[in-house]
C-alpha cells in the first residue's frame, strides 16, 4: 500500500511540472506569485518597494515607462503580480535595484537562510543593484552592466536580456562568470575595458571586447 501510494505521488509530481508553463507569461491564474532576489546573495529583496513599469509611445524616443502597479514585497521577497501586467512590456523595478524584464523570471526552487530555511518553488526574479561601470562595445550590441555592492552584473545584447545574463562577481571586479561550467557568460576585466566570452563545452569564445566606464553616483544613492 506505502509503495502505490509513493509511486502515485511521484506521478502527480511529475504531472505538475509538466503542467507548469515555461514562461511566467503563460500563466492562466489571475495572480501569480513572484520572488525577487538579490542576483548575488540569492536572498529575497524583502520590506522594499516594487513598481511595475509598461512601455509606452511618446513622440520623442527614448520614452520613460510608465508605473502600471506598486506595491511592497513581503518578508520573503514576494510579491503579487496581476494578470494584465504579464506580458513582454511590463519591467520590475526594486529599489535600489535595476529594473529587468518580468518575462525573466525563472521557475525554480527557493531557498535562503532567515529564521527559518524554506525549501519552495516559485517564480523567481533575480536583479542586480543600480551599476556602478557600465562596459559596452564599439557597436553596442553587447553591453554589461556592473554593481559593486554585490557584485553582481547584467549582459545584454542589443538592449535586450539573455539567456543565464546574470553573472556573479569576485570582490575585487577583475572577473564576472554566470555560475554555470558549460553554459551562460564570463567577463575578464583589464587595463582596457573587459573581455565577454560565452561558455559551451567546447570552452569560452569570446564575443566582445568592451569598453568600461564607471557610472556617476547621485548623492542619494
């Protein structure tokens, strides 16, 4: 009987995953729950406020986004999305954070240390604190931008996010790498700017020289 029902609970394991969409934009409920994460602790962004920014048409480019939402995550990072702001225009900004795309957000077990550990699935965002260098190349198709309060580091490719994008840095910001041995990217930094290279199996290639500068701080920040 114990063995029926355990192999009956790893089938309706399996059956919710595959039931699960790929994308956070799939979602059919008329709320979803998100995680927001620090993209180098790994830890929820609690007690800070969010806003939900759409894009919007304006006579003179480049436009602001507007704020579609707001609101305050909870003790563990979440927050709740509606249902009208799922799609490929509505960007997640944290303060301090960066604001990144919510179609981002990846299904993924959650785990952190607090008062208690919580081992969950959820959708998760991870975001990277305002940079402090931004590196780009000569025909700003790759761009990455840094934070040193992490560090962490964000590469995009003609604006846009990419795939495993979010890069973890040493302390002393001589080398970024996305944390995965045979897929995602690592930047070497040096006297000239830093090198971005993609990472397979067969080894890194690289994609980009880049050149860095560091990002003027406002006083408030």
């Amino acid at each position: 009987m114990n063995r029926t029902l355990a192999a009956f609970t790893i089938l309706l394991s399996f059956a919710s995953a595959e039931d699960r969409p790929s994308s956070i934009l799939q979602e059919k409920a008329e709320t979803v729950r998100l995680v927001l994460l620090d993209a180098s602790s790994k830890k929820p962004i609690a007690d800070t406020r969010v806003e939900f920014l759409q894009t919007v048409n304006c006579k003179t480019e480049p436009c602001p986004p507007s704020v579609a939402a707001s609101q305050t995550t909870a003790r563990d990072g979440s927050v709740i999305v509606a249902r009208n702001l799922l799609n490929d225009f509505t960007l997640v900004q944290a303060f301090p954070y960066f604001p990144r795309e919510l179609r981002m957000a990846k299904w993924q077990d959650v785990r952190w240390q607090g008062e208690k550990r919580l081992d969950v699935r959820a959708w998760t965002l991870e975001l990277v604190p305002r940079p402090t260098m931004v590196c780009h190349d000569k025909k700003s198709s790759w761009t990455m931008e840094v934070a040193s309060v992490g560090p962490s580091a964000e590469v995009r490719n003609d604006g846009k996010p990419v795939q495993f994008g979010i890069l973890h840095c040493n302390k002393n910001l001589t080398r970024c790498d996305s944390g995965s041995p045979d897929a995602g990217f690592a930047a070497k930094f040096n006297r000239a700017g830093a090198s971005l290279a993609s990472k397979s199996i067969a080894g890194p290639h690289e994609v980009a020289q880049l050149d860095c500068a560091y990002v003027p701080q406002r006083p408030s920040d």
